[in-house]
C-alpha cells in the first residue's frame, strides 16, 4: 500500500496539474510554474554538492556527492515534454541519484521546443556525452539517465551515438520514458483519468511542438520504432498509474527482441516519475536507492585516467 507522504506527494501533483490548467495554459506561464516555482520548493540533498557547468554554450549542473567516485559519472536528461524543464526543476531527484550511483551527475539544459524543434534536443545530449568523453570519461564508466520525455530521448540519444560510430555508455536508466509522440499506448485508455499528472490531449499537443511537422515515427522522436540492438544494460522504471506505461513495456519488449541487457521495473500504484520526491517519499528513495545500485554495478567495471575532477 503507499505510504502517507505518497498520498500527499500525489494531491501536490493534482494542484500542480491544476495550477497549469494543463493544455490550456501558455508554455510560458508553465515554464515559470515548473522552471521557476518548483526549484524554491524543492529540498536540498544533504552531502550532494551542486556545481553550475557550461556544456558547450549550453548550461548545465553537477550534483556532487560526497565520496564520490571521479571516474564515473551520469548524464541525467530531465523531462518535461521537450518544452519544459530545467537542471533546477530536477535537482532534488538527479542529486539523489548521484547520491546512490556514488558519482557525480551532470544535469544538462538541452535546448526546448517549440523555439528549438526536433531534434534539437538530440543533437544536445549527443554533444553533453562526447564533451564528457573529451574531458577523459571512459565510455565504460558512463551512464545516461533520464525521465518522461528525458527517457526517450536518452534512448534517442544513444541510437544518434551509436550511428556516429561514439562509444556508448555502460548503462542507460529510463524513469517513465515517454517513447512514443503518437501517444497511442494501450495505456492510455486504461489509465486515462487515473493519471494524476498527465493527459493525452496535452502531450500531443507538445509533440506537435517538439516534431515541428517531422514524422512522429522517426526512430530519433519515437524510439520504439527503432532497432534498439547494440544498446547497453538498461534499466527502466514506471507505474502501473501512469499513461505512458505502455511506451516503457513496449520498449522494455523492443529491446529485449534485440538482444538487450533490460529490467522492467513496474511499481505498482505510482504515478509518473513518483522518483521526482525524493527525500520526502519513502517510495521515490527506494526506486533511487535501486537504480543507484545498477548504476554502480554495471559502470564500475572500469575506472577512468586523466580525468579533470573540476
């Protein structure tokens, strides 16, 4: 059964979704509720220190934890419907996981639709991973991480790598990627108003925004049309109350056809990306605390030389 703080965490959740009057509001006005209200109300993590970075003119965070590991580290794509979103909105959730991974998180800014449209966004975290490789990572001591619409496009962002012949990392963890822009899961009518947090009339309408008139088939914009082979372990997290169930199990499928390391982790109850409270609920720490172990098993293999700790 979920706990008291789920609960309360959830009816925070439903006034936020209120609060933005979800497809009816500007993208600006959701971009201060999201960008520049949720930051001021989020927790700072004990023991995780936060560092601003410049990723190649792109902005970008480091959540250091104490102890950590310096050759290893993760580059977290936040979420946020390729048009919200920031390194601030996510700090809480990416500097507990830094904390569990016992290595240094990189947040990066990508830049967000409709401004910037497909794929934009992919052609970022293609750029944040090489200049992570360039500052002496090695590929077998990275991960990427990523949530909601950062999920799918961690998955898109290692089908561009691995076209252009980089290295991959030595893992992927996926929290509710959001991997199909059609939005055509089963899951959607199962779950439909169940979701406390997303709708499929407002996630089609950001699509829209975020493809620009480009095919939402496209393996880089939909993953789950793509040839997922060659991919590295992966582990993907979502809840059985979320609407995008669908596009995690579909993908969790696709991969393992293709020869795949991949866990499908269902958390029965939770809504999307329930991970985003951590500290303050007990269920959101457990999904870290286990990613954070599958992060340190599968990266820790290699150490890395030469790199600059910052």
């Amino acid at each position: 059964m979920p706990s008291l703080r789920f609960r309360v965490a959830e009816l925070l959740v439903m006034f936020s979704r209120l609060v933005q009057m979800e497809s009816l509001s500007s993208i600006s006005y959701q971009r201060w509720w999201f960008d520049g209200v949720v930051p001021r109300l989020s927790f700072p993590v004990k023991g995780v220190d936060l560092r601003r970075e410049e990723v190649s003119g792109i902005k970008a965070e480091w959540a250091v934890p104490e102890g950590e590991d310096e050759g290893r580290a993760v580059l977290y794509l936040h979420g946020g419907a390729y048009v919200v979103g920031s390194a601030g909105s996510h700090r809480t959730l990416v500097s507990r996981l830094a904390q569990e991974a016992g290595c240094r998180a990189l947040s990066v800014e990508y830049r967000l639709a409709p401004e910037h449209p497909f794929p934009a966004a992919v052609e970022d975290a293609v750029m944040a991973y090489q200049w992570l490789l360039d500052r002496g990572y090695e590929a077998g001591s990275l991960a990427i991480a990523g949530d909601s619409a950062g999920g799918g496009l961690a998955v898109a962002a290692m089908l561009s790598m691995r076209g252009k012949g980089i290295p991959l990392p030595a893992a992927a963890f996926l929290l509710s990627p959001w991997t199909d822009l059609e939005v055509k899961g089963e899951s959607v009518g199962k779950v439909g108003w169940r979701d406390p947090m997303l709708s499929a009339r407002a996630l089609r309408r950001e699509a829209a925004m975020y493809l620009a008139g480009r095919d939402p088939r496209d393996p880089l914009a939909s993953p789950i049309y793509a040839d997922l082979s060659g991919l590295p372990p992966t582990l993907i997290q979502v809840g059985t109350r979320e609407i995008l169930l669908d596009d995690a199990v579909r993908l969790a499928e696709r991969a393992g056809e293709a020869g795949v390391e991949v866990e499908l982790d269902v958390w029965e109850g939770m809504f999307h990306v329930w991970q985003f409270f951590a500290t303050l609920v007990p269920e959101s720490d457990a999904a870290l605390e286990k990613a954070g172990r599958f992060l340190r098993r599968k990266t820790e293999g290699e150490r890395t030389r030469g790199v600059d700790p910052l």
